[in-house]
C-alpha cells in the first residue's frame, strides 16, 4: 500500500530535499509540497493524503503553524497522520502535538532530515495509526528529569528508565518486549512499577500512556 505524503516547509532548498528523499522509498508518495500555512490547507483539502510532514513553524506567523494544523486535522480530518519537525528540542510543542492523543502524530527533530530511516518509519507508523517521538528527545527530557533534586526517576532502575523511554514514544508492551528481547510479563512488571514510583496512572490505551510520560518528563502540569 502506497503512503500518499504532503510536505511543508519553507526554505526551498530543505522542502526539495525531503522531495527527493521521499520520493526514493518505495511505498511513499509525495503529492504536494507548500511553503506557507494556507498553501497547506489547500493542498490537504485537494490531495487528502495520509500524512502531512510539516515543519513546526512557517509562514505567516513563523510561530507554531505545524501543531496548528496537527489540531486543525484532528477536529477536521482525523484519519490524516500528522509528522512534525522541529530544529530544537521543545517539550511544550511536543506535548501540545499529543494533545486528544498520541495516535497518528510523530514528533522528530529536523537532523532525522539526513537520515531516511527514522523518517520513513515514523511516517509509516503514523500512517498505520501510531505514534512516534525522536528517540534523542526522550533521552533528553529523562536526562534532564533525572537530574533534579527529589525527581522520583531517580528511583527508576536503569531498566525502567529504558522501558519508559519506549513507552514516550508510543510502543505497546508487546513491541517493548519485542524491543528488548524479554517477555511480556516482564515489561508488564516494569510498566506497573514505572507508573507507580512516578505516581502516574496506567492505561491501556496507548495514547494516554504517551501523553502521561511525556508531561511527566516535560515536567509540565497534566
């Protein structure tokens, strides 16, 4: 099955590049690429793609156009994945993308740009109805968590911190276990001692278990 990508980005140079990058995977399809907000909603109403990859911000506020239209999609046109791209490492945009849900959103940072690998996953698993969050952000945000006098990550055993890692960038536990070649019934032990000692309450449903790990490391209110 052939997933059908829109692109938007601003600089020129950056938004042809991802072109031809995308265009040399089998099964993805670009069919349209914008530079502004507006020409990005216009092409989605024509083209309805599976995934829009955008930049986080560009014209004409230069702001947070990308979780703009990530929100705009998810009240107007749910099945439509979402790939965002940021320059930094920004908590705030990333828990803002997750909001009403992880599913069909992926948060990547723009050096994925020059390797194809994490980019195509993350479209083919926002595409498939999953979600994605850059590995180095997660790193970042449990490094920094942990760091901080009276964090209760400190309690985490490296384990747990690896499996929490996993479980911010939306795997289940099945995938966890896949992951780290153990059993189910051993991340499930882990899962359950993770939310524990953070004082978070498990769920089922992927979407919330990404969205409580995220503001749990972002150290933001839930």
């Amino acid at each position: 099955m052939t997933t059908r990508v829109v692109i938007a980005e601003d600089s020129y140079l950056v938004r042809e590049g991802v072109v031809r990058l995308l265009e040399a995977q089998e099964g993805i399809e670009v069919v349209g690429a914008c530079g502004d907000y507006d020409e990005l909603i216009a092409t989605v109403d024509a083209e309805r793609p599976d995934v829009v990859l955008t930049d986080i911000r560009m014209p004409p506020t230069g702001t947070d156009e990308g979780i703009r239209i990530a929100a705009d999609l998810r009240a107007q046109a749910p099945a439509v994945g979402v790939v965002v791209l940021s320059s930094h490492i920004e908590p705030t945009y990333a828990l803002a993308l997750f909001d009403g849900g992880s599913a069909r959103r992926a948060y990547l940072l723009k050096d994925r740009l020059r390797d194809s690998t994490e980019l195509t996953r993350a479209i083919r698993e926002v595409a498939g109805g999953g979600s994605h969050v850059d590995p180095v952000v997660i790193d970042a945000l449990v490094t920094t968590r942990a760091r901080r006098e009276g964090s209760p990550l400190r309690e985490l055993t490296d384990r747990e911190r690896e499996i929490l890692a996993l479980i911010a960038q939306g795997l289940s536990n099945a995938a966890i276990a896949d992951a780290l070649v153990v059993t189910q019934r051993a991340v499930e032990r882990h899962v359950n001692a993770i939310f524990l000692k953070l004082g978070l309450r498990d769920s089922q449903d992927v979407s919330r278990r990404v969205k409580a790990a995220l503001v749990y490391l972002a150290d933001e209110p839930a």
